[in-house]
C-alpha cells in the first residue's frame, strides 16, 4: 500500500518579506511571527537573533563576531492518498532547513532539516484524540494505538524517494524540554551542544516522537539558560558537523526565547537538577510581538481540520495501511 501514499515537497524562504500560505499552520513558529502590525520587524528582529547566537557560538577565526549568516527555508510535504497529482493533497508537515552563509569564504553551507517540527495529524492527536478519549476518565491516559498513525507516515516520509532527492541526511528536531518532567546534569559536555541532562523519565512527547523513529538527547549549549530537547535518527554528536549542529541550535534558541521565555530567557541558567517552569518570573521579554493564548487556542481548530480533510475521509486506507507498516 505505501505506492498509494505520494509526497511532494515545497520550499519557500523564511526572511523578513515572508508571509504565510494559506495551507500553512498558522500555529508554527514563523508562521506566528508573521502575522499583525509587527510582523516584518519581528522577522527582522528574530533573524538578527539567529545570527548573532550563530556567531556566538562559532567563534574560532571569528573575530568580529560577524562571519556567519543563517537563511531559513519552510519545508511544507504535501501527501496524496491513492491519487496522482497534487489536486487532493493534505499538508502534512512541515519543517525548517538551515543553511549557513560564510561571509569569509563566500560558501553557501547546508545546514539541518527538521528544526522546528509541525504537524496537523500531531494536533489532531492531542487536540481531538486525547480530549475525547479522557472525557470521562478518572486519571489521564493514552490509547494503546496513540501516535501510530503519525509515526508511521512520518517514518514513510523518511523513506521517500521525494526525502532522499531533497535532503542527505536525516532529520534533527529541536523543542522545549518537559514541564512536567526533571532533568539531572551529566558529566558529560560537547563543544558545541554543551553539557548534557538526563531525565528522570520519558514524556509524553518523547514516547511520540519514539513512534516516529526517533530517540531523544538533552543539551544546554555554552551560554544558554536551560536545556534543549534533540530528537534524531543515528548519531547526533557524530552525523553532523559542528556548523551544522550550530545553525540548529541559533534557529530554535531564538524562538524558544520568544515563545518560552520564562524557561529559555531566565535570568538565571539550570542548575545540577533542573525542572522547567513555564510559571517562573525572573525572565527577560524579547523585542517580538507573541500571542501564546491564540497559538493554543489554534491548534484546537487545526486539530479539527485534521480531523475533517484527511482522518474522516481516508480513515479505512490509513487503519489499515498503518496496521500493515508495523508489521
């Protein structure tokens, strides 16, 4: 059945003159940034971010702090289910690829492709399926097929010929570590990645993003206030170049920084034993204009679109399609 399941991918720059498509989430990361009065100087503002964190952190024959730039391409994977063309095509996922401008040498470096991570079957799941499915429970749980159907086209993906035509190596997500869950630092500490943390156990998120075939690491890089979760295929600290690692990092410190201030703009960094705190006050405000209460509320009703163009529609062919690609 996988010859059913077709991908096409889009790109479109992420620089001050973006604006969102109409098919694009309107709840991720650059897609908020850009939108209202604000929107072209808090693009301005948060790219400005991203490059002086790069340079902060490249700093060997670096001098000026100035010799790296980041460009930001929006990957949107569009899927067609048992048609050809793009007629019927859902918005699956989409991501951020990094590249990096050397300013010295005047080379044009990729980066890494997955950064921030957004998914309309994801709201689905946790804005229809666990709601309803907790209705009338006593304590929260799960369903014991919770996250499979994502997981598994997002491992479809992976495998695609349109994935290996457009990028070489697989993806690494970076996101806010759990506020539910505690973090212990290790003695063990990267050049660029920082000092690593290990959590007392796994989130609801991290057994998610498991489903889709990916394993989780905690790092604070070197001047950062709280650590980061790295989700990844293979070996983080030895499949990809420190540039590459950095462009990661700068891109999704910086919107950590707007969205989550009160973890990954505090005052004061994690220390040995660290549980985050989205109550915390001894934070500092970003230049950039954010409604956290929209995005939420957003997610809800992209959660329902999900549910309407491409659960309801295509339910029998994706039951058994994913019952299939587990075995």
């Amino acid at each position: 059945m996988n010859n059913n399941f077709t991908f096409s991918i889009k790109s479109i720059c992420f620089d001050e003159d973006y604006h969102p498509s109409e098919s694009t989430r309107i709840t991720t990361n650059f897609a908020n940034l850009a939108r209202g009065q604000s929107r072209q100087e808090n693009l301005r503002n948060a790219l400005r971010m991203i490059d002086n964190r790069f340079n902060s952190l490249a700093h060997w024959d670096n001098p000026k702090g100035d010799r790296y730039s980041v460009e930001l391409e929006i990957i949107s994977v569009e899927m067609n289910v048992g048609a050809e063309g793009n007629n019927d095509a859902f918005p699956l996922i989409e991501i951020l690829k990094t590249n990096i401008v050397d300013q010295k040498t005047n080379e044009r470096i990729e980066g890494i492709v997955g950064n921030n991570f957004s998914s309309y079957v994801r709201d689905y799941d946790f804005s229809v399926v666990l709601p309803e499915y907790n209705k009338d429970r006593p304590a929260f749980s799960t369903p014991d097929n919770f996250g499979d159907l994502h997981g598994n086209l997002f491992k479809c993906f992976l495998s695609s010929d349109a994935y290996r035509e457009h990028f070489h190596k697989p993806p690494v997500i970076c996101l806010s570590a759990s506020s539910s869950k505690t973090y212990h630092r290790t003695g063990n500490q990267h050049p660029v990645l920082g000092v690593e943390y290990q959590q007392d156990e796994l989130s609801s998120t991290d057994l998610y993003f498991q489903k889709m075939g990916l394993q989780v690491r905690f790092f604070m890089p070197p001047n950062s206030v709280a650590p980061f979760a790295f989700y990844f295929r293979g070996d983080l600290l030895g499949d990809y170049t420190n540039l590459e690692l950095i462009s990661t990092i700068s891109t999704m410190e910086t919107f950590q920084k707007i969205y989550r201030p009160e973890i990954y703009n505090a005052n004061s960094a994690a220390g040995a034993c660290y549980r985050p705190n989205l109550q915390h006050q001894d934070y500092s405000l970003t230049r950039i204009v954010y409604d956290r209460e929209e995005r939420s509320r957003l997610a809800v009703e992209q959660g329902k679109f999900a549910e309407e163009h491409f659960i309801k529609p295509y339910r029998t062919v994706l039951e058994q399609w994913s019952a299939n690609h587990a075995r």
